[in-house]
C-alpha cells in the first residue's frame, strides 16, 4: 500500500500540467489560477491538519518560517512554473523542472550538508548530459528562451525551497507544513490579485472545474498521499518511486495534447530520471537522519517529504538504521530462528540508545520486540 500511496500521489503531481493548460483553454488568468488554486488547497489541507491534530502547539516562529516559505519561495516557484507552462509544452517543462533533485544535491554540498562522492558526480554528469540532450533537441524546433528561463528558475526557487525546509522540517509535522506553506502562497497571489484591481473570475465554467482539479488532486490528493507512502516504506524508496512523476506529464501531454519528444529528448529524459534515481541511495545515518524529521520537499509541490516516527513504522526505520550503523547486518534468509531472535534484541537495544529514553512509544516497541 506505501508503494501504491506514492505512485499515486506522482501520477497526481504529474497530472498538474495538464489540468493547467486545460484551465489557460478556459480563459482563466494565471495569478487567479494560483490564488484559487492555494485557497482551496489552503482550506482542504488546514482542515484536514487540524483533524489530525498536526496544527497543536506549533512553535510561532516555526509557523511564521512557514508562512514564509510558501509566500516567498513557494510562491516564487509556482509562479515561474505556470508562467513557463503558458509558453512551452507541458511534457517539455517537467523534464526541465526535474533537474531539481541533482540542484538540491548541489546546494546540500554547498552547504556542507552532505559531502561529495564518487556517486553524486556521476548522478550529476548524468543530470548535465541528459538536460543537454532534452534542450538541445528542443532548440533545433524552436525553444522558447523566456518560458526556458522560467522552468530553470522554477527548479532553482524549488532547490531553495528544500533546502530552507531541510532546516525548518524538524519543528513542525510535515501537514502543518504544507497547510501553512499554502497559506502564505495564499497571501502572496491575494496581494498579486489586489494590485492587478483583483481576481477577474468571468473565465468559462470548465476553468472552475479544472483549477479545483490542481488544487484537489494534484495538491491535497497528492500531499496526503505521499505523507501515506512515505509513513510506510521511507523517504528513500517513496522519493525513487517519485520519479513516476514527469514519466506521467510526459505520457498524458502525448495522450491528451498529442506533444511529442523526440528520441534524443527521450533519452536526455531518461538520463535526468535516472540520475535523479542515483542520488537517492543514502548512508545508514543520513537515512535514520531523515527518517526521523518532517520536511516538505520533492515534484512541483511538496514531494519527497520525510515522515516522523510514526508507531511501529518508525521503531522499524530506527531499528533497521541502527542496525546498519552498529555494522548488525544479516541474511535473514539464511539465519536460524536462534540467531533472529538475536539480533532483534541487538536491534532493539541499539535503536534505544539511539532514540533516547524520553521516546516511550519506541521504548514499548523495543519491548515488543525483545518479547
């Protein structure tokens, strides 16, 4: 079901473009897109963060920072997106925009949060190459250098996006998160709106339907989604499953609009899809590092988000974390009965030691799992 939750959160994510350039056929105006679209996802998501009981004693300066996250950096990117979407095909743009990942790897290294390895140069040479190929084929038809410019700042003001989400993340629950993000998004276009002598709403009636369809499916469906896959196989497998997401843009733009890539295209395409793969693999301390925060990150809107412990499943992720850094690792095909009870017990206690005392809810499951 994780597996399930997040290839269809993708296909939502990558359903975007199209709802979109559907809406620019209905008449509706691109700030009015984004200031409904964040309204409605606003609401839904506050509602939906307020039943869950993510929005309790959250710490005002981590709601003020997110406030800021979605009125400056979230705004920023979703404003280049859907401008460049005006002027370039859909399934073009969601490959430029996917260069995000290998430019989130670059800013982390920048940052000297994580280090560079022989792994990340090849996922960036790999990136480098594939982007080369998808522009270049593109030029050769007549590539739109402003709506380029826009898809290449859209993924630069998303690579800034995670990177400030990386630090807020840990104090705040991932639903809040994106609930508050929207929220500023949402003060953001309202102001836009109010000096364009506000939101002109006389598009044609198929436009309300398909501005919903962005702001439902292709923001809350695929945000709740993918905070559901994530709780259940991890940030990293949940992030490589993520990248359905532009293979979905790239499909439904040939389906439905009939936009064609070429083979080299194709190809570049690939490459960045793969080397977006590459990067995912982490060391055991940088996966139990993610696995036990909350940030927002990944695809146009929220993606590859890490989950907090969550009951078993997040015992699991400390436990098999642990394990791999007390170099605990074994076959468990091979092993005897005898032999697992052991090293669950080993599991348990290091996965203590690691949580703390004050975790009672990983306590109870290290006693479970000693039983």
């Amino acid at each position: 079901m994780g597996a399930l939750f997040c290839l269809l959160s993708a296909a939502c994510f990558g359903a975007m473009a199209i709802f979109g350039k559907y809406a620019y056929d209905a008449r509706v105006d691109v700030a009015d897109l984004l200031l409904l679209r964040f309204v409605i996802a606003a609401v839904l998501l506050l509602v939906v963060a307020r039943a869950t009981g993510a929005l309790r004693n959250l710490p005002r300066r981590s709601i003020a920072g997110a406030l800021a996250m979605g009125g400056i950096g979230y705004a920023t990117q979703s404003g280049l997106f859907f401008g460049a979407l005006q002027r370039m095909d859909a399934s073009l743009l969601a490959l430029i925009l996917y260069a995000y990942p290998t430019l989130v790897m670059l800013g982390a290294i920048a940052l000297g949060r994580e280090r560079a390895s022989v792994r990340r140069v090849v996922a960036l040479v790999i990136a480098s190459v594939g982007t080369v190929l998808v522009l270049g084929a593109a030029a050769a038809g007549g590539l739109d250098a402003l709506g380029t410019a826009m898809g290449f700042g859209a993924a630069i003001a998303y690579t800034v996006y995670i990177l400030v989400g990386d630090r807020l993340g840990p104090a705040i629950p991932p639903l809040a998160l994106a609930a508050l993000v929207c929220t500023g998004a949402v003060g953001t276009f309202g102001v836009v709106s109010l000096v364009r002598g506000g939101p002109e709403l006389g598009f044609d009636a198929a436009g309300w339907g398909w501005v919903s369809a962005i702001a439902v499916v292709s923001t809350v469906a695929a945000i709740v989604l993918f905070f559901a896959g994530v709780a259940r196989v991890g940030p990293s497998t949940a992030s490589i499953l993520s990248t359905l997401e532009p293979v979905v843009t790239v499909a439904l733009a040939a389906a439905v609009f009939h936009e064609s890539l070429g083979a080299v295209q194709l190809a570049g395409g690939a490459l960045v899809l793969t080397a977006a793969v590459v990067i995912q693999p982490m060391s055991p301390g940088l996966v139990r590092r993610w696995r036990g925060r909350s940030v927002v990150g990944g695809g146009e809107e929220f993606g590859d988000a890490a989950a907090g412990r969550l009951g078993a499943q997040g015992f699991a992720a400390g436990v098999e974390a642990a394990a791999d850094d007390a170099g605990v690792v074994a076959e468990q095909q091979e092993a005897s009965a005898e032999q697992g009870e052991r090293r669950l017990a080993v599991f348990a206690e290091v996965s203590l030691e690691a949580a703390g005392e004050g975790d009672e809810a990983v306590v109870a499951d290290a006693d479970r799992c000693r039983q």
